[in-house]
C-alpha cells in the first residue's frame, strides 16, 4: 500500500494559555494536525506540536521523499526522512513534521492490521492509565478555584505549571504550594513545573536544590524543568541530592538527544514529547533506552485528541507506564473526537483498544479549528 497524499490542518482559535511571558490568544499557531491518506481509503491521523506554517514548509521538503513510499511501514519510512533531511533538519520543526507524519503512519498501519498501536508497538501491559490534569500555576485565589474545576472534572492527579512560580520570590511560591495542597487534600497527587525553558530563566542549581526541599515537605510527586534544558550537569546534580524527583526532557528531540540524559543520570522522570521528538517509532526507541537505564518514562503532552491518543498507546506498551499528561480544559482535545475521552471513577483513562490510535476526527468539529487543510499530492 502506497502513501498518496498528506493533508495538513494548522489549529487556531482554541490554543491553550502556555504561560509564556509575552501573553496568549487562542488564534495562537501552536498545535497542527497531519493526515496521510493511503490507497484503499486508509487514512492516519498524526499530531505536531509545533505553528502549521512550520509544518507546510517542512512539508514541501518531506513530500518528495514520502510521495509513493509503504504506507504501512512506519518506522522505516520516518528513519528515511530523518536520514535524508540530516542538513535541514535534525531537531526543531522538520523533526517535529516527521513526527505528525509517523504518528499518523502507525494510525494508519494500526488500521490495516485491525489492531491498536500499543500492540503493534510491542503489546499490551494494561487497559488503563493515570492522566494528569496539566494547568498553569495563578494567583492563590484564582489557583484554588481552578483546582477545585480540575478536581470536580475527576482528575486525581493535577500539575501545576510556569508563571508565576519561580517569577518572584521563594515565600511566594511556598504560599502558591500550600494553598494548592490545602484545596486539593492529600489524597490528591500534585506536581510541580518550574517552566525552567522559558526564555532568559534566571535560576541555578542552588535555588532548584532550596525549591526541591520546599516542594518536598509538602509531599509533590515531582519537580519539573527546574533548569534551562540544556543544563546536563545541572541536572544531574540536582538529581543527586533532591528529595523529590527531578523531571524534564520535553524539549529534546531524536533519539541521540536523550543518551546523556539517561546514561549520566541526569533526571529521575525523562518526558519525551511524542508530538515533537520524532514520533511512536522514536519514542519506542528512547523508551527502551530509559527502561535499560532504570529511568522512569513520562510522555509530555501539551496536546490535541490525536496526541493524548498517542500517549495512551504509548503507555499501553510501555512495561512501567506510569501517568499520561491532560491538558485541561483544552478544545483541541475535547472539540475534536466523535466520542470524548472519559475519565473512570477512579480518576484513570481508558486506553482505547480500536484499530490504530482508537480516536476518530469529527470532520465538522475540525472546521471550527481549520477550515481548510494545505494539500499535498
């Protein structure tokens, strides 16, 4: 079966606040869908996070490369486009591309062999997994009534991320951690994302070392991005000495990015982004390398319906699966889909068990988001 066409969907008009410094509007360029169309009617549905004029440009180098290959061989074709793009890409918006592309790929593959992804990735070590309601840190006030929505939605695991934590001074986020541990009780899970890849962060290891105990008395089941993302030695020696666990990795992209990382130790929690680090065939790869190296896995999923169906496939195959990250609320992932995602009542995500990723895109949801999609054939 040959790959006959791509059709690209940037999304605007829903974009999530992503606590950047320089403001939000939901006409934010931050999420595009992908879709290869194969023969026979197949068609896969893939996630980028990354501005669909990105995507579009990266495309009209992918596509010669892509036009007429397998379009059920995901991981061999994908590996071509990161060989072959080697001098234009390797990392940033082409790697991001790719990912879309083989994220829809293994949908698509998923399809013809009438089997979910998790299977056909190695198979299937559970039916269920913990989500995460992923929201930005606030004011106390407005922090507190925001996590008694995420609460009363059924989320039993909240993080709380970026601005204004870290921004002022370490008593004020002392007071941001204990009115989110007196609203939510100790039964509720919390975690806590420093935002460290905002531009110019001023902290280092000493205030990620004081923060570290600061969130450990108050019970955090991790600390996220305390440190700019490039800071290898950093980490691992903020890793060493924090008595709760140290996050991070969102950013990296390709495989060979993540070595160091997890041969040096540099992270209790490593956080590949499927929708931006080479897709389920990259992920597989770094997953397999974490578990070799007794790293916990944790995918990060800033994310549309195609990527938390990703991330639920992915933790379906992988043996220590642990938690999925939910964007909440978030119209890319509760807009999209003929049927929602429904939380149990313990506060776990079905992981869905139809061919391919197991979410189908409603056609006239999407128009709200993209009227029209870029072409390629």
């Amino acid at each position: 079966m040959k790959i006959t066409g791509v059709d690209v969907y940037p999304l605007s008009g829903g974009t999530v606040d992503g606590g950047w410094p320089q403001g939000h509007e939901p006409e934010e360029d931050l999420h595009t869908l992908i879709f290869v169309m194969g023969q026979d009617g197949y068609v896969g549905s893939g996630s980028c996070f990354t501005s669909g004029s990105l995507v579009v440009g990266a495309m009209r180098l992918l596509w010669p490369l892509m036009r007429g290959e397998s379009a059920i061989e995901p991981e061999r074709v994908t590996e071509k486009l990161h060989q072959s793009t080697f001098w234009q890409g390797r990392g940033g918006a082409v790697t991001h591309a790719i990912s879309g592309i083989d994220i829809a790929l293994w949908d698509l593959f998923g399809k013809v062999c009438q089997q979910p992804v998790g299977r056909l990735l190695g198979g299937t070590y559970r039916q269920e997994i913990r989500p995460y309601g992923s929201i930005l840190f606030d004011e106390p006030k407005e922090l507190a009534a925001n996590l008694e929505s995420v609460v009363a939605r059924g989320f039993r695991s909240i993080k709380m991320g970026w601005r204004p934590f870290g921004r002022r001074d370490g008593k004020f986020d002392e007071l941001l951690v204990n009115t989110a541990r007196k609203t939510v009780g100790d039964d509720i899970e919390l975690m806590v994302d420093a935002g460290g890849s905002e531009q110019h962060w001023p902290h280092g290891t000493n205030w990620a070392r004081n923060t570290a105990e600061m969130l450990a008395d108050h019970n955090v089941t991790w600390f996220e991005e305390p440190l700019p993302p490039d800071d290898l030695l950093g980490y691992a020696e903020l890793t060493r000495v924090s008595r709760v666990p140290i996050a991070g990795g969102e950013v990296l992209t390709r495989r060979q990015a993540f070595q160091p990382w997890l041969e040096g130790r540099a992270v209790d929690i490593i956080q590949p982004d499927v929708t931006k680090n080479g897709g389920l065939s990259e992920f597989r790869r770094i997953a397999w390398m974490a578990q070799d190296h007794n790293v916990q896995l944790v995918p990060h999923g800033w994310n549309t319906a195609i990527g938390l169906a990703a991330d639920l496939q992915i933790s379906a195959f992988l043996p220590n699966a642990r938690y999925v990250e939910y964007l909440t609320p978030c119209r890319y992932i509760e807009e999209l889909t003929t049927e929602p995602f429904q939380l149990t009542a313990n506060g776990n995500l079905k992981i869905p068990e139809r061919p391919g990723l197991g979410v189908d895109i409603d056609a006239a949801k999407l128009k709200q988001f993209c009227p029209e999609p870029v072409e390629f054939r």
